[in-house]
C-alpha cells in the first residue's frame, strides 16, 4: 500500500465508513471527544510519517478531509444534545449523620462553699471584748464561745474546718508625764527618782497589737481536735525606750484533743475571761497575765463545773548579786472553775519550786505558792462585772505589774539563803453599754508587795491602775475608742510619780 492509488483507496474507504461508524459510537465519542481526536489524528500523523513524501496538493486534501470529520464529529453532538431531555438535578446527597464525638469525662463538679452548720451552745460565754482574747482560751470539751460558728469553713476534700482571725489595730498615745513603757500602760515602768523623770510628754502611734490567727477543728475518734495558733507585733516588749521597731511574736501554738492540750497559751493561773475590755494592751497590774509552754488536762465534773491540771514551763525570776535563778521542777497548776448563763468563778493554786545558781556554784531554793480568784458576773441588759484577787509567795513571774523584775525572790545577804517575796492585789471592772453599739468600762487596781528591807530602795513597793474607755462600733468590725488611764507608782525608798495617759485606737476585725 504504498502507492498514490492505495493511499487515495485508503482514504476514501475510511471517508465512506466513517459517516456510520461515528454514527454507532456516538455515545463514545461523545464522553470521549477529547480522547477520539487527538487519537485520530496522531494515527494520521503516524501513517503519513511512515510513506515517502507527497506532493502539496495530497497534503491539502488530506486537511480538508481531516476539517470534513471534525465539523461532522460536532454537527452530531449538537443534534443529540438538542433531542436529549435536560437531566434532572441531582438530589442532594441526604447529610450524613453526625455522630458528637464522646465527650471527655468532666471534672467532677466544684461544690460551693457551704456555710458550716451551728455548733452546740456552750453552757458559758464570756463577754466578747476588744482583745477577743476569750477565742484564744482552751475550754472543755474544746466547746466554740460562738454557736454559730462564724467565720469557719470547711477545707475541701477534707473534715477539717478553718477559721482566720485576727485584727488590725492602731493606737495614737499621749503620755502627760515620762514613762518607760511606750506602747502600753505598765505603772511600774513610770520613773520616781533620776534623769527619767524630766523627759517630759511623750506621744506615740503603733499597732503592734495587730494580730493574726489560724484556727483548726475536726472531729476525730477520740473526741474533738484543735489546732490554734496566733501572732502579733509585740515581740520587741523591753522597755528601752526606743519606739517604733516591730517584731512578730508568738502569744498561742498548742493542739487539744478532746480535754487534753499541750504547747504555748495562757497559763491556767490565770483568768482569761475575768480581764476587763481595755483598749491598752497591758490592762490591771494586779491581774495575772502570763503565756507559757505547758500540757494541761481539763476534768469535765459536770456540764458547768471543771477542774484543771497543768505542768508549766518553770522560770526563777530572782534578785541576786551574781548568778541567776534556776529551775528545777516545772509549775504546777491546778484550778476549779464554775460557769453559768450569769457568769463564771474561777479559784487556781499554783505550787513552784525557785532556784538561784551563784557564780561560785552555791546553790539554793526554796518553794513558792499562790492563789487567784476571779470572775463575771452578767447585770442589766449587756452590762456586766469582773473582777480577781490573788496573794502568793514567789509568784510575781505571774502578775502583769511586776514580771521580768526579779521579785519571786531575793538572796539574803551574809546568809546566801533565798527569801520567797509576798504579792497581793486585787482589780474590779464594770463594763456599761449605752446602746448596743456603744459601751464604757472602767476599771480600778492596786498591787502591793511585802518587802525585806534589804531590798534595794528603787525596788517595787506598791501601784495603782485607773482607767475608764468609751468604744464605739459603728458597722460591721469595726471599732473606734478612746481611753483615759491613771497610774501611780512608789518604790520601797517611799518615792512616786504617776502619769495621766489618752489612747486613741481604730481597729477593724477579720472575723467578728
């Protein structure tokens, strides 16, 4: 087939079929329209590439035949797109069903806080004052002065219950005449003989007594537990006439269970609940008034009545000309105490053992001993009364005028024995309330010690405290007051001097 007239047969056998091949395929080419020509016409290039060249004018027929079918070719796809109905839309694909992926387990839910529900009542509550010293105490059963358990809440996840307390407190002092003791009202510390006494008026303003408290409760197998531990400012209290520096100190560190209590509070000497509501931190100088390390257990005799035992950090505060005082056996407390709904009595013993150690190794002792009654009693409406009285033999570590002076005891001269020195005193107070939130106490106090003559002429001989307050609570925690105090001091040479004090004070309670 490689002549002129084969190729001329060729092309006019494929024109003469291709009409009624095209016609049959239509369908084909008509999907593959694209596909077909190209095909078609590479195999012409193909067959046209394998034969000896042509002459022009065979190239221009085979052309025109080429254009003849592709004009054919789209004449066809016309007519059938013409006669073909339109097809219908195609439905939308029905959205498949979403499935929500699993959700990731959820934290279990965060409960709101809930207030803790009211305790039992205590048989007795004393009398809410400024110091709010009466939360501090350790009371049987480990009994809540406040029934509604204000202030508390439960730590999560736990039993426990929490209570942060405390105050801020500022007071603005002014002394008319010297005293050694800036920040309260010792009158012990009002200079009667020497250089100190023509220092003039002082004026101060501090708030060491700001305090800050932590308070833990549960209920355990053995009975009710607690943890108490509270702060202030006063840790800098020596009287060295240099206001103004602050230092934390630690007033109360002790757990109790049940009845049973150990650490650092107030000593069971004393009478917590019997002190009157001063805005000056020190209070009556006959008052018993220490914070000691002790373990004490509370006999519970009936819903009204207790009794106390309580083994006390000792410490011989004595007057010596060399050496210092020893210990040898701790201090032995022991206490009753009756409470009513009208108020409470409370009578204490406590037995001590005094020591001095000299320098050259002698050493002697001899035994002291003391008793304090006090107590409240509810009057008219919110009005009510406190008072104590105590006498004891080497127990003046224990009284707020006269602690830290070194008269538990004083050496004898020439014999070198130790002589337990005689305290007595008393204190009374009446808190008035003019209206539920305004309210006035006074209070008087003498403090006098039996003296050897040997003693030295500045040493103590006897004091006398007055004072009388007005506090004002005008919303929610906070108070505002003003207090007047007198203070008369005398030494054993008979010299004296007093002071005349105004405080001021502004303070606002965290939970009260």
């Amino acid at each position: 087939m490689g002549t002129n007239e084969q190729k001329s047969v060729c092309a006019s056998h494929c024109v003469a079929r291709g009409p009624g091949l095209f016609k049959a395929r239509i369908g084909t080419v008509h999907r593959y329209r694209m596909v077909w020509t190209v095909a078609f016409v590479s195999m012409a290039v193909f067959l046209l590439a394998q034969t000896p060249p042509v002459r022009a004018d065979e190239i221009s027929d085979l052309k025109a035949m080429i254009k003849q079918l592709e004009d054919r070719v789209n004449a066809l796809e016309a007519e059938r797109a013409a006669a073909k109905p339109a097809p219908a839309p195609a439905a939308a694909p029905a959205p498949a069903e979403v499935k929500a992926p699993p959700a990731a387990p959820s934290a279990p839910p965060v409960a709101a806080v809930q207030p803790v529900p009211p305790a039992a009542a205590a048989p007795y509550r004393p009398p809410a004052t400024i110091k709010d010293n009466e939360d501090s105490a350790q009371r049987v059963d480990n009994a809540v002065i406040d029934p509604t358990m204000k202030g508390f809440f439960r730590i999560p996840g736990t039993e426990t219950l929490m209570k942060l307390g405390g105050y801020s407190k500022v007071d603005f002092i002014y002394d008319t005449k010297p005293i050694g003791s800036y920040d309260y009202f010792v009158t012990s510390e009002i200079p009667t003989s020497g250089p100190n006494t023509t220092r003039g008026t002082q004026f101060t303003v501090q708030a060491k007594q700001t305090r800050l408290d932590v308070d833990l409760r549960r209920d355990t197998e053995a009975g009710p537990a607690r943890l108490y531990i509270e702060g202030d400012w006063f840790g800098n209290a020596s009287f060295d006439f240099q206001p103004g520096s602050y230092q934390a100190q630690l007033r109360h560190a002790y757990g109790q269970l049940e009845n049973f209590a150990s650490g650092y509070s107030f000593s069971a000497f004393m009478d917590n609940d019997a002190l009157p509501d001063t805005l000056d931190f020190e209070g009556p100088g006959a008052a018993p008034f220490l914070l000691v390390a002790a373990a004490r257990y509370i006999y519970k005799v009936n819903p009204h009545a207790n009794v106390t035992l309580s083994a006390e950090a000792p410490q011989s505060q004595v007057t010596a000309p060399t050496g210092g005082g020893k210990s040898t056996f701790p201090d032995i407390t022991l206490r009753g105490r009756y409470e009513a709904d009208i108020g409470h009595v409370q009578l204490a013993g406590v037995y001590r053992r005094l020591g001095w150690d000299s320098d050259d190794g002698e050493m002697e002792s001899t035994n002291g001993y003391g008793f304090n009654l006090s107590g409240s009693l509810k009057s008219m409406g919110e009005d009510y009364a406190v008072a104590g009285a105590m006498w004891g033999k080497g127990i003046a570590r224990y009284v707020s005028d006269i602690t830290g002076l070194g008269l538990d005891a004083v050496v004898t001269p020439g014999s070198g024995g130790l002589q337990a020195l005689i305290e007595r005193g008393g204190y009374a107070a009446y808190t008035h309330y003019w209206t539920h939130k305004l309210r006035s106490t006074a209070v008087v106090d003498y403090l006098g010690m039996n003296n050897e003559p040997y003693q030295a002429p500045e040493t103590f001989r006897d004091s006398q405290y007055y004072s009388t307050n007005l506090v004002w609570n005008p919303a929610g925690s906070l108070n505002l007051g003003v207090e007047v105090l007198f203070g008369n001091y005398r030494t054993l040479d008979d010299h004296s001097a007093n002071d005349t004090r105004v405080q001021m004070s502004v303070q606002y309670d965290f939970v009260r």
